[in-house]
C-alpha cells in the first residue's frame, strides 16, 4: 500500500493506475491524514436485468400456477398421537 497526497495524485494519475492494475492499492492523503483509496475496478457479481426485459418474449405460466399448496403444509400440522417422544419436534 502507497499513500501519496493529493498535488502527487493529480501530477502522476497514469503512474497510481498502472500500480492498482498490478494489484497495489495506492492511499491519497492531505495534510497527511488519509482521505480515499483507490482500489481496482470489480464489476458487480451479478447483472439485474432492467424492467421490462421479458417482453416479446413467448413464456407461459402453467395450468395449475396458483393451485391450492394445501398438501405441502399437511407435515406442519399437529397430530394427537401419544405415542411420540415428549417435546419431540417442538
């Protein structure tokens, strides 16, 4: 990590960013008192498509898309059984 102020930031900006493109970071300070960082460039992980980018595109929801889920929920539901450990799944 180099720190440089800022008049030795502006006069040798080419010079910081071949230093970040090696992978150093570079501290720009005034006064002496640390102010930013210039780091490398990383491209967000993941692109979010904008609104709006499906259409005109042939997709179709299924039949059955908002079919009751009652089903999924049955394992959920309390059962009288006494033969069950006690506090068992609580």
């Amino acid at each position: 990590m180099q720190i440089v102020n800022i008049h030795e930031a502006k006069t040798h900006l080419s010079r910081l960013l071949e230093m970040i493109e090696r992978g150093e970071e570079v501290v720009i300070a005034r006064a002496g008192q640390p102010v930013a960082t210039l780091t490398a460039y990383r491209p967000p992980a993941r692109r979010i498509a904008p609104p709006g980018s499906l259409q005109g595109r042939d997709w179709q929801l299924e039949e059955d898309f908002d079919a009751p889920v009652d089903a999924l929920f049955s394992c959920l539901q309390e059962t009288d059984d006494t033969s069950a450990s006690p506090g068992a799944g609580r």
